[in-house]
C-alpha cells in the first residue's frame, strides 16, 4: 500500500467513525441518541485508533494536515511530501463524510435542529468568540503534536519517504486524541484537523439535507487555521528542546 492510499484510507476510518459518533449521538431516533459527551470523545479516540493501525505502518498515519505539516516543521517529514499527504487526508474525510451521510439519511430527516444535524460533519463553538475558539484549537493541536514529537522516531524508506513512526503507535495517540476531547473539546468540540473539520463540511453543504441550515462558513476558518499555528508551534518548541 503506497503512503497515499494509506492516508487516505486511514483517515476515511477516522472520519467514518468520528463523524458516526456524532451522528449516533446529534441526530434522532438511533440508538445512541443523547448519549453525551463521554460517548462522543471516546468515539473519537477509537476512530483515531483505528485509523493509525490501519494506516501506520504504511503513511506513518498522519490522517491530520495539521500532523504532517508539524512533522514537517520538526524534521521528522519531507515537506516535498506535504501536498499529496493533505491532499489524500481530504480526499479520504470527505468520502467518509458522505457516507455517514448515506447510512444515517433516514435520521437526518427525522431529525428537525438544524445545528444538529451540522454537529455531525463539522464543529461550531459553544460560546463563539474569535480569540478564545483559535486559542482553543491552537492549544489543543499543539498538545497534540507536541506529545506525538516526544515519542516519535522516525523511519526512513528507500525512497525517502517516512513510513513509521517508531514509538508512534496506535493506542497512545487514541489517549491523548480523547484527553484532548474531555479536557480541551468542551468549548469548540475540538477539530485538531483541518480534513477533519473542511472536509465534512464541504460535504454538508453538498448533500441533500431535509431542512437543511447554514453551513457555517464564518466559523469555517478557525478549524483550518488554528491547528496549522498549533501544530507549528509544537514543532518549533520540540526543536528547542530536543
């Protein structure tokens, strides 16, 4: 499997199942319905782990453009392989994106809010305000990156391409993505990832929705933005200190 096809492989099964949990929790009448933010943070942490298995050993799993360009910054990742990474990152959460849309129709009609029905491709702020949301995903990706600099050692292929990540592995990123969620999410919902967050909501703007909403394009920025200068900082405070 090429780094590409990996990456996005690997992120189509974060997004599948980040973007399930949402929808299993936001919209009406599933099972899991209202079941809370436990249920949402640890949703994502399994997403991010099964993503990383599959991925891993193949693309490093980066999944996040946030990840490669911070890698990038710190040595760890060629930057002449930044744009097919983050290219394949969208490529795999928007096809993901859709699908939970597909698998979830009946739901989305059912269900009358129309924020909900948002909460499930992409983030909004609880309180918005510009400052506190960009420093809340900055902080948020910089814990991210940072902790995944202090245990990564990466592995270098023939071509130059990195395809492991030593110490990287699946399980510790999984518990730092859901400490990042309990502990920092509660106020933007935490996107740490630009595909994460962009992609999915191209997606909602794109499908047919029953009641459709704003697709919050205002907010749009925070998500792209904030974990690139997160994911940089992280970067350049590991160089310093290692």
């Amino acid at each position: 499997m090429t780094p590409f096809i990996a990456e996005i492989i690997g992120t189509f099964l974060l997004i599948l199942l980040g973007c399930g949990v949402n929808a299993n929790v936001a919209l009406s009448k599933t099972y899991g319905s209202n079941s809370g933010w436990i249920v949402i943070t640890t949703g994502w942490a399994l997403a991010v782990y099964t993503g990383v298995v599959v991925a891993g050993p193949y693309s490093g799993a980066h999944l996040n453009p946030a990840v490669t360009i911070g890698l990038a910054f710190a040595g760890e990742f060629s930057i002449y392989d930044i744009p097919h990474y983050i290219a394949a990152q969208f490529i795999g959460a928007m096809f993901a994106a859709f699908m939970v849309w597909l698998m979830h129709k009946d739901h989305f009609d059912a269900t009358v809010d129309k924020g909900a029905k948002l909460a499930v491709f992409c983030n909004t702020p609880a309180i918005p305000n510009v400052l506190t949301n960009v420093l809340t995903e900055i902080l948020g990706t910089f814990v991210l990156v940072f902790a995944v600099l202090f245990f990564t050692d990466a592995t270098m292929a023939k071509d130059g391409t990195i395809i492991g990540l030593g110490s990287l592995g699946a399980l510790p990123v999984a518990l730092i993505v859901w400490g990042i969620g309990l502990s920092l999410g509660g106020t933007t919902g935490y996107a740490i990832n630009p595909a994460r967050d962009l992609g999915p909501r191209i997606i909602h703007a794109l499908v047919p929705i029953k009641n459709k909403g704003s697709n919050g394009w205002g907010y749009a920025w925070i998500p792209v933005v904030a974990p690139v200068i997160g994911a940089v900082l992280a970067a350049i405070l590991s160089n310093i200190l290692q």
